[in-house]
C-alpha cells in the first residue's frame, strides 16, 4: 500500500465533518463490542475458526491491487463465506464514506482498509472491533514492533498490519557517481551531496519536496520527535520539540537554498525526472520499488537502495505510509469477519499474493525469509534491495503516535507547513502555525489541547 497523495480540501472538510458528529454520536466510548445480536463480544479463536466454517456474507472495502485476488484465494480455501469486495476510493475518498456510515449508523463495511495515521481517530469514535476479545493478541510476535503499534492501544487491537514502510534512500548510482558523490550516511553529507548534483547539473535535483504532512511527520519522528500524545481525549501537541526543530535545521538548508525540485509526489513530472536522471534521490517507504519500476522504466539499472541517512551515522528510520485492516463495530458477524481479516494479514497465501502485488510485508517471518531477501531486481542493478529494506524495519524510531485527527490535521498542512514551502521560509515558523490551528481545532472538536 504506497503512501498516497493527498486528495482535496473539500474531500478533507467533508471528513472533519464526520468525524466531529461521530464523535458527537460516540461519546469518545471505549465500551464493549457488540455481537451480531447487539450483545457485548465474548468470543474467542475458536469461535473465529468456527465461524468460517459454518460461512455467510462480508463486505469488505478496499483500493489495494492484490485484493480481489486475495478474496478469489479465500473463498476457494472458505467455500461457504462469500466477500462481497467494493473499491470505495483510495484513503481519504474512502475515509469520508466510512465516517458518514458511522454517523448514519448504517451503511459501513464488515472489514476496512485504513492507513495506520488514520487509525486513531476511527478507533476514537468507536468505530472498530477490538479483536483482543477473539485472541488476536497471540499474532502479535508475528509482526513488526512499529506496525503493531500502529493497529493497537494497550490491550486493545483495533486491526491487522498489512505492509509497512520503513524509510529507506533510493538513489539513482549514474547520477551520483557522475558529479562525484558517495552514498550520503549522515544528513550533512546529503545536503552536501545536494549542492553537488544540483551544481553538476542545474535541472538536477537530489529529491523533490513541496509540503507533504506524511513526509513531514515521518521525518520529525526519526529525528526522534514525539509531537503528538493522546490520552482518551486529552491531547498535547509540541512541534517545537527537540525532533521536529532538529528536522527543520536540517530540510530548511534544501529549502532555502532552492535544493528541492519545485514539483510534487507522483505528477508526470516526477516520474518523468525519476526516469531521466534529474531527480536522483527519493527518502521513502520500502514500498517504494514498484512503483519505479512500473512509473519511470526509463530508470532501470541506474538505481539503488541504501539506508536512510541520520544525524550522527547510527542506523535510525520510520514508517512512511502503510496500513492495515479493521472489522467495524457494524459488522453483523464480527466473528467471520475477524477470519477474513486473520487470514487476509496472516496467511502465508494471502501474503504472497501481497508481494507479488508489489507490496511490502510487515510480517517478521517475510522480512526474515531467505527467498524475499535474496531477491535482486535488475531495475536496481541486481542489488538485494530486501536486505536494506527488511534492516530498515528494525530500525524504527520507538514511540511515536498520530493525533486522534491526524486525517483533518494532514488536510491543513498546505496551508501551514506548505505555504514556508512555497515561500523558501523558515519550516520552523510553519510548525508553529500548524499547531496553532491544530490546538484551535482540537479544543473546537470537544479534546482538551495542550500544548
């Protein structure tokens, strides 16, 4: 599941909407979950794996490209249960219509896909499952420590990891060894790395960033940034930590000094450029191969991948982009509904079908395997790019959490963060006014914010 962008200002409002009227609706409640009777959950695995057996009708909503195969692969495994399979748009287009069937009370699938920023604040409304009641907690060894955390609070499992996307530098070699520059391991040696290849080639640039909040927030937290904390609905918002100041000292040298490509994430600008060498560097999800192998073929054997750079040289990254599945507290037949989603994130079958897919597991047991290591594409020169990927993802800054309206919060980062982007002004002074608008909304919503 690559880290998407992000979709329109109307689309967001539309989902801030929802969200305070769920809210409203909810009461913030962290009560029981319902069985199909209305009754307070009470069951456990076995009563998952009877339910697959005895079978019946989910609705399962999701964008990702390996889904409809995954249902054709469960339903020949589980020949009574039938999946009723919706593409309801990709993230946020998905999250206002599931947002607006917890306000109607009606209308929402039996299993979702959300990204893991969003998960808090449906978790917040009461909108999902808490499958601890069916033992998911067992599987938690099963994954890695970040993703986990990402679809939990406490005890409380809200869904399953799918992918992940431990950061990681892709570079392309030609372009790096052709203005004479090594492999950056620390942020000093990229920003001079930086002046370099522009000054080699003044329509090159060694990456692209015009204002992104996925960005943006992975890259405070491996800086070691814990801006965002939440307790029921207390919430303390710090972006003048000692992480998010120490990330805007380091991005505000590209920026100011014009080192950035003045073009967004996935335009036909970018992949053209990713493709034809003036883009030469990408700080990104492991996610990331597919999408340059199928977006800019022209790039083919010119790229690598190494760790991300970090601030002293010691190994540091963090999750950008991915996400999982949850069963809503709509679901007429939880139990059934937990199996799919067991045997959606758990199967060894379900996950292959996932990597050939082009995603990127957050399983320990396929980050580990001897044959997803040893892979070698040749669009990245024959390297074992999976070595460097799967180290990546033990390497995951601990600790950070997302504001319980993370999705309202990426909505409005244009307009803060984005417009000392657009200026070629201090990030720093962006920060600022986006926490000033987040503390405004969150004590609008009902939270007590402090900051």
């Amino acid at each position: 599941m690559k880290h998407l962008p992000s979709s329109t200002r109307r689309t967001f409002a539309v989902l801030a909407a929802g969200t305070v009227a769920a809210l409203t609706l909810a009461g913030c409640s962290t009560g029981g979950d319902a069985g199909s009777d209305g009754s307070a959950g009470s069951g456990s695995f076995d009563s998952v794996e009877a339910a697959l057996e005895k079978g019946g009708e989910i609705t399962y909503w999701s964008w990702t490209p390996s889904a409809e195969a995954q249902v054709e692969a469960f339903e020949k495994e589980y020949p009574n249960v039938t999946v009723n399979l919706v593409n309801a748009g990709t993230n946020n287009e998905e999250y206002t219509k599931l947002q607006n069937a917890i306000k109607a009370g009606s209308g929402a699938p039996d299993v979702v896909q959300i990204e893991y920023y969003a998960f808090p604040q449906f978790a917040l409304t009461d909108a999902f499952t808490d499958l601890s009641q069916y033992g998911f907690a067992d599987f938690e060894d099963d994954y890695t420590a970040s993703t986990w955390n990402s679809v939990s609070d406490g005890d409380a499992i809200y869904g399953l990891p799918q992918d992940s996307g431990p950061m990681a530098l892709f570079y392309n070699k030609t372009v790096f060894d052709a203005a004479g520059v090594a492999v950056p391991t620390t942020w000093d040696e990229y920003y001079e790395a930086a002046k370099a290849i522009h000054a080699a080639n003044p329509d090159a640039y060694i990456t692209n960033d015009t204002g992104d909040a996925g960005f943006a927030t992975s890259m405070i937290w491996q800086a070691g940034g814990k801006p965002f904390e939440t307790s029921g609905t207390d919430v303390t918002i710090d972006l003048q930590d000692d992480g998010s100041k120490k990330w805007t000292e380091n991005w505000n040298r590209l920026v100011e000094d014009d080192l950035l490509a003045p073009y967004g994430s996935w335009s036909d600008e970018w992949f053209r450029a990713l493709g034809d060498g003036s883009l030469a560097s990408l700080v990104i999800g492991a996610w990331m191969p597919g999408n340059l192998i199928s977006g800019a073929p022209d790039g083919s054997g010119d790229w690598r991948v190494a760790p991300m750079p970090t601030y002293d040289g010691s190994p540091a990254t963090a999750e950008n982009g991915g996400g999982g599945q949850a069963v809503t507290k709509q679901s007429k037949n939880p139990e059934l509904a937990a199996g799919f989603l067991w045997w959606l994130n758990n199967s060894e079958e379900s996950i292959s079908i996932f990597l050939e897919s082009g995603g990127f597991p957050s399983t320990t047991a396929e980050l580990s395997s001897d044959e997803f290591l040893a892979e070698a594409p040749e669009y990245f020169g024959g390297q074992k790019i999976n070595e460097v990927l799967a180290a990546a993802a033990d390497d995951v800054v601990e600790g950070w959490s997302y504001l319980p309206y993370q999705v309202y919060a990426n909505s409005i980062f244009g307009d803060t963060v984005g417009q000392s982007y657009q200026n070629g002004t201090d990030l720093n002074e962006g920060l600022v006014s986006w926490q000033d608008a987040l503390v405004e909304y969150g004590n609008a919503q009902g939270f007590t914010v402090n900051k």
